[in-house]
C-alpha cells in the first residue's frame, strides 16, 4: 500500500491565534479555512498543517485536552530569525537556541495549543 500524503492536524482551543501564530512565524499562508477547521501550506504546496477546533464532533473527547508527549520539528534555514521573530510577538519560548551535539542551533517553542515545536537549522545559519 503506497501513502500519498501525512497531514499533520493539531487540535486548538482558539483556531484564530493558532493560525496567526503558524503564519506569523513560517512560510505558511491559509489554503482553506472554516469555523472549526484552517489548512496551511507553504508557497509550493510541499508542506501542510491542519488546525481543528478542539471541541468539534472529529475530535473525540479524550483527545480535546492539552498535547503530550509529542512535537513537532521545523527544519529552517535560520533558527534565529525565527527566535527573534517569536520573541518580538511575545510566542511562549520553552526553551532559549542552543548549539546542539548533533550540530544544530535549537530552540523550543510552544504553540497556543499548547504543542512543543522543536525548531532547528544548521549550526552555520
């Protein structure tokens, strides 16, 4: 069986500034976009994220809580650029850019959600 597409979907209680927050801070622009649901894409259609409204019926109950457990990676080409810019909107930073064992500059975000966004570039960028 062949997979044509993953679709990361993250479930929010505020799809307005979960969409704000990913736009505002990747190259991500709004594809569709309903009262419980928001797909984002980048400029050449290669990436895509999908917020639901956390209480909508796809949702089950059990899972309409705060993530755990998980996060998520964006791979940049600048990981500081992206600090500064989550910084100067007031993102929650969970954790300040480092350099990394593995050589990569990191830095820890979490999203409105409440999911964990790793996001990371190079060491040189």
């Amino acid at each position: 069986m062949r997979i044509n597409r993953i679709l990361t979907n993250l479930c929010s209680h505020n799809l307005q500034e979960s969409k704000e927050f990913y736009t505002s801070l990747f190259d991500l622009r709004v594809d569709f976009e309903s009262d419980w649901f928001v797909h984002l894409i980048s400029e050449g259609r290669e990436l895509e994220l999908g917020i639901l409204q956390a209480s909508h019926e796809l949702v089950p109950e059990e899972f309409r809580g705060e993530p755990a457990g998980m996060y998520i990676t964006f791979v940049v080409d600048d990981a500081m650029a992206i600090y500064e810019k989550a910084k100067a909107l007031g993102f929650h930073i969970a954790k300040e850019p480092e350099l990394t064992f593995y050589g990569q500059k990191r830095m820890l975000l979490k999203d409105p959600a409440g999911v964990l966004l790793d996001v990371s570039s190079p060491e040189n960028a």
